[in-house]
C-alpha cells in the first residue's frame, strides 16, 4: 500500500533546469568556457558538488568548489525571489493539495542546497504541505546513490516500498529504484534527453495524475 509520495524539486516542482544554464553559462563566459546542453543534461540530478568539482577540474577554474557553489546557489535564490514569472509546474500544486486530502504524508528529496530548496518552497508558499525536506546537503552521496530517498522515508516513519517518487532524471529515477521504491517520471521537456525507461510509469503533464493512479502501482 502506497503510504507516501517524495517529490524531486528541480524539473519536478519548478522547471529550473533553463534559470540554471543561464546563470551558469553567464558564469561561464566571465570565465572563458561554455557548457554544451549535451554536457548539461549529465549534471541533471546529482548535487551542485559534483557539477562544479567536474567543471573545476576541466576548465582549471581557480575558486574553490565552495566557492563556485556558493556563486552559483546565490545567483539562483535572488533569481527565484525576484522574478514574477517564476512558478509552479502547471498542476503539481493541485496534486499535492489532493494528495494531502487523502492522507498520503509528502516530502521532498532534492539533490539541490538545503538553502536553494527552502527559497523554492517558501517562494511557493508550499512548505506547508511536506512532512519532511531531505537536500543534498544531508545525505552521504547523492543521486544516483539512494540516500537522499531513503533519509526521506525514515523521517517520514513510512518504508521504502510503501512510498513512490516523482521525477525528472535518469539520476533520479536510478536512485529511486535502488532506494526499493515505486517511481514515476515526468518528462519535462526542459530537463534534456533523460533515459526514463527504468521508471514505472511516465507522464507529460501533472493533471493525468491522481491519488487513484498513484497507490495503483
């Protein structure tokens, strides 16, 4: 019995996938380098660390992966706060109010900062609604190792096998299933050529999910 859903955040809850190339590209040409969107799609799902350890060390960048955390997670919460037409993903906040309403215990589980999560969700105004919120920050190893999910499911109280993920990357969906969970992917046509065969049902859109098709896998 599906007891719990854990939501990734980016690509899933906001579509931040272009705000991230962007500030990261603009970052790029002060320092002489360019990302390819091929390049970027392998970065989709796993932690700020990762990304910028990988590019610290190709592009013999100077600052410390700190640092280049740091500039970018900044760059990335003043973008969120401050401009109007940042919002939801069109339905995933009705889906997460009927969820509530039929006793199903929400989280978040994001490989981002636990300062970039909070702005998302605050700026949302959606906080509210989850019982837990696991950012990359508190886990050991990020996507695609399980951590971040199963951190989630024990702050819940709720076991692996009884909560299913929703999300956007092959990274995500790999660290799901090694968690023992159900996944669902949403194919967001911003987060790049993600390989989401491993997932357990594929959706485009947020409204042809309900609480009936969930706890039905």
């Amino acid at each position: 019995m599906i007891r719990a859903v854990i939501f990734d955040m980016d690509g899933v809850i906001i579509d931040s996938e272009p705000m991230h190339y962007k500030i990261l590209n603009d970052f790029g040409q002060l320092k002489g380098f360019n990302v390819s969107t091929d390049e970027y799609d392998t970065y989709i799902g796993t932690t700020d660390i990762s990304m910028w350890g990988k590019l610290k060390e190709k592009h013999k960048l100077p600052e410390t992966v700190g640092m280049l955390v740091n500039t970018h997670l900044n760059s990335c919460i003043d973008y969120v706060r401050t401009n109007k037409t940042v919002k939801p993903i069109k339905g995933i906040d009705n889906l997460i109010k009927s969820l509530i309403k039929c006793d199903i215990a929400l989280a978040i589980a994001s490989s981002a900062p636990k300062k970039r999560v909070d702005a998302v969700l605050e700026t949302f105004g959606i906080n509210k609604f989850f019982k837990a919120i696991v950012s990359g920050d508190e886990v050991k190893s990020g996507k695609p190792e399980p951590d971040v999910f199963l951190y989630s499911s024990k702050l819940l109280g709720i076991q692996p096998e009884m909560c299913v993920v929703i999300e956007d990357s092959y990274n995500g969906i790999k660290a799901a299933k090694a968690a023992g969970m159900k996944c669902i992917a949403y194919k967001n046509p911003n987060s790049g050529k993600q390989d989401l065969s491993l997932a357990d049902m594929v959706i485009n859109e947020f409204e042809k999910l309900n609480y009936d098709t969930i706890i039905a896998l």
